[in-house]
C-alpha cells in the first residue's frame, strides 16, 4: 500500500487505485495507476459520514467491512488481482493509518 501522490516503484506490479474519486491535483500520467477500482471503494455516504475524524475510524472499519460483504464482484476482482502478481494499492488520503485502503487490506485478509 502507498499514497498515489507517491512516485511508482519498480516493484509496484499492477497499481491499484481504491479510491472512489480521482486524487486531486494528480494526471494519469503521473500517477500511474493500471486499474482503478472504484466500485471497492466505501460508499458516498459512508466516505462523507467518516470525513478522515479518527476517533469513527473503528466504527467506519465495521461499515466499510460490512459494505464489502455486500460487493463480492469487486472484491473478487481484487483477489483475481492479487492472484495473478505483485498489486500495489494506491489510496489518495493523507492519513496512511486511517483510511479505505488499510480497512480493505484488513478485510482481505481476515
């Protein structure tokens, strides 16, 4: 996992974006990003109820969980992913403890 503003490394493998929208400020180019996953992404309304306040973070952690639940499509696409190679997943937030990116990797490997 790493931030998308962050420069690609050459052992990145197929980079991932899990954010529902398109990081600021940032070009295709730049970024690098081979697919962007959108659909893996927590819902609008449940990105702008957590708003990145840390103290709902555990509580976001068990709505985006059970979001997942619900989305089986996209996980799976994320573990065909996964299966077939190195996968990097890019997240745009600035808090790198507390955001989508580190709850999917969680709930991936429960």
């Amino acid at each position: 996992m790493r931030r998308v503003y962050e420069p690609p490394s050459p052992g990145d493998g197929q980079r991932v974006l899990v954010d529902r929208l398109w990081p600021r400020g940032l070009t295709k180019e730049r970024a690098r990003v081979d697919v962007w996953l959108r659909d893996i992404a927590p819902s609008e309304e449940l990105r702008r109820w957590y708003g990145h306040v840390p103290e709902r973070w555990e509580e976001f952690r068990r709505r985006y969980h059970r979001e997942l639940d619900r989305n089986p499509v996209a996980v799976a696409r994320l573990r065909g992913l996964i299966e077939d190679g190195p996968v990097t997943i890019l997240f745009g937030a600035k808090d790198e403890l507390h955001n989508q990116a580190v709850a999917l990797k969680e709930y991936l490997e429960r």
